[in-house]
C-alpha cells in the first residue's frame, strides 16, 4: 500500500490525476511490467483517435473541400490528418482539462436540438424555422459560455439551463415573426373543389353546344336549316 501511494520518481507527476495510472503501475509492478501498461495506454488511446482522424479527414476531403482528381483529394485528406493530429497534441499539451469541457459541452450541446425537434412532430407547427434556429444559437452560446467560463449553476446542469433559454428565445421569436399562414390541407381541399367545379362547367358548356348543333343538322345530317330548293324537291318525290 506505501509503493501504491509513493510518488513516482521525478516526483512532478504525483499530484495530477491523469497519471494516476502510471504512479501507481510504477509503485506497484516492476519495470517491465509498467512498461506493458503504458504501450495498452499508447495504443488504447491510438486506435480511438485514429477513428476520429479518417472521420474527419474524409469529411473535408469529400464535403468541405470536394476535389475533383483523385491525387488532390488525397493530399486534403492526409492534410487534415496531420492538422488534426497536431492541434490535439497542442490543446493536450496547453489546455490538459479541454477533452472534458469538450464532452460536457458535446452532451449538453447535443440536448438544445430538442425543440426543434419536437416543435417539428405532428400537423401543427409550434415554431417558425427561424424561431428554431435563434433558440438553437442561443442555447449553444449559453452551454459554451457556462461550460468554459466554469460558471455556479448550484449543481443544475449546464445543457438545462441552456435549454430553458433556448425555448424562451424560440417561442420569443415565433410570436414576434409568425404569418398567419392558411393549412395546407385546408388549400388543397379548395383547390380540388375549384378544379372540380370548372370541368363540371367545361362539361355543362360541351354539352348544350353538342345539343345546338344537332338541332341545327338537317336529316341527312347536313348542317343548318333546309333551303327552298330542297324543300320543293321533296314535295315532289312525295306520291
């Protein structure tokens, strides 16, 4: 129990919880052994990172910055890779808390999508889209700003208090920039009652003209009235 809570030599890194690990491999188990426990820890941290690495990459290469030829969009992806690689190394090296701030500010992040998300279900529409994305803004400035800034909630989650700002400046925003808009349901409707109601009349109008133009053809379907002439020649072919 004194080995596993003497420092490790040098001293410097006894106090830092990020070496817990390390101290107490080192106070505990011989050198051959901490040395297998801190290649687990290497490629235990390697192989997550090299995920996020050929997510991003792919994502510039394809997305952000699209190339046409094949060798271009190599060079961006590799690019990326090492510009990712070596701005986490800095950050890891001058801010070693900023990994935790990231996950807390991914997950309460993540929760000021909610509204939208719900404003969005079902037939009627509680937000307007810039309604939406004002409180979006809004919540995410907020968890940012209480998250970095290490800000007293007295023990509130961070993405809460940030939600409930988001949905005030949402509904804000709404009742300020909503039109009254007619149902789309309600306009179809008319528009099919409209359309059915003028091929009726289109139909109405074919057939009183179909029913003029037969009175007006004679009985060998000839069209209009009989002449003299025709009417005289057939008194005389009557017996």
């Amino acid at each position: 129990m004194n080995a596993a809570q003497s420092p490790a030599p040098g001293g410097d890194g006894a106090g830092d919880p990020d070496g817990i690990l390390l101290t107490l491999a080192q106070g505990a188990l011989p050198g051959w052994a901490t040395g297998l426990v801190v290649v687990a820890a290497a490629a235990s941290a390697m192989v997550p990172a090299g995920a996020m690495c050929v997510g991003i990459s792919t994502l510039v290469a394809r997305n952000l910055l699209p190339a046409r030829r094949e060798a271009a969009r190599m060079a961006v992806n590799h690019s990326v890779v090492v510009l990712a690689i070596g701005l986490a190394l800095t950050l890891g090296i001058l801010r070693p808390g900023l990994l935790a701030d990231l996950q807390l500010l991914t997950v309460s992040g993540f929760i000021q999508i909610v509204p939208g998300l719900l404003a969005a279900i079902g037939r009627r529409r509680l937000l307007t889209a810039p309604g939406a994305l004002a409180g979006l803004v809004t919540g995410e400035a907020v968890v940012t700003w209480l998250t970095l800034a290490e800000v007293e909630t007295h023990h509130v989650n961070a993405g809460l208090v940030a939600l409930a700002v988001n949905v005030l400046v949402a509904a804000a925003v709404t009742a300020l920039f909503r039109r009254p808009v007619a149902s789309p349901t309600m306009d179809s409707a008319l528009g099919a009652h409209e359309d059915r109601k003028d091929r009726e009349t289109r139909k109405d109008r074919e057939t009183r003209k179909d029913r003029e133009t037969s009175k007006d053809r004679g009985p060998h379907g000839a069209r209009g009235p009989k002449t003299r002439a025709a009417m005289t020649t057939e008194e005389g072919e009557r017996p």
